[in-house]
C-alpha cells in the first residue's frame, strides 16, 4: 500500500523509526515540514535530558497533538527552505532537539535538527 492511500490512523500506529521515515518522504515531496504554536510561540517538549520542538509531516497530523494542555494551539506550516536556513541553526544555537513525529503515546525519535537535515537533503549521484 502507498503512503498517500495510508490514513492517519495507519502511520501514527508505525513505529517511531517508521514515523521518521514517513516525515521524511512527505516533507521532501510537500516542501514543507508542521509544528504547533500558540501566543507564546512554538511548542516545547522536554524529555529527561533534552529540550525538542516537535515537527509533524502534515497540519493533520500535528492538529491531533493540540488537545488537552494544547488544545490552544494552531499547526504552523514552515517552508523547507526556511526549515533549512532559520530553523536547523536557530534550533542548534538554542541546544535544542527534533522530536520526529510524536503521537500522544510517544514522543518519536529525537534528533539533533541537522540530522534530520541531512535525512531532507537530495541524494547526490556519485
């Protein structure tokens, strides 16, 4: 089965790796890459050692985080080249994380944000 014909329900069930796999292949085909805001800026998460934004691959998928605690907070869309010139170093400078995908249940895989940049990037020919 294609990614595009898999609903919501099917990729927040895969596993963590999986949900990182499916961030990337949507983000490269859409060009763009979702998080949550609310008055006071972008969303944080923090797990037992790091500090992370959260980023979805689509404003579905980041809408079914902002319940409960966020419930006040909108999907923001950030462009893949604004990702790639403002947020991966910005996010760097604050020594800040990724957290890949999270689901209500699990916070995904959490990666340095050029990690997940090098992931973005075109694979080049050799």
């Amino acid at each position: 089965m294609s990614n595009q014909r898999k609903s919501l329900a099917q990729i927040t069930a895969l596993t963590p790796e999986g949900r990182y796999d499916y961030l990337v292949e949507q983000v490269k085909e859409h060009k763009e890459i979702w998080t949550l805001q609310d008055n006071d800026g972008c969303v944080m998460l923090t797990t037992e050692d790091e500090d992370c934004i959260p980023m979805w691959p689509s404003e579905e998928a980041a809408a079914l985080w902002a319940v409960d605690d966020w419930q006040d907070c909108q999907p923001l869309s950030i462009p893949l080249n604004e990702w790639e010139e403002r947020w991966v170093s910005g996010m760097e400078d604050d020594e800040l994380m990724v957290a890949v995908f999270p689901v209500q249940d699990d916070l995904g895989v959490v990666v340095q944000p050029w990690e997940l940049q090098q992931r973005l990037q075109p694979k080049t020919k050799h």
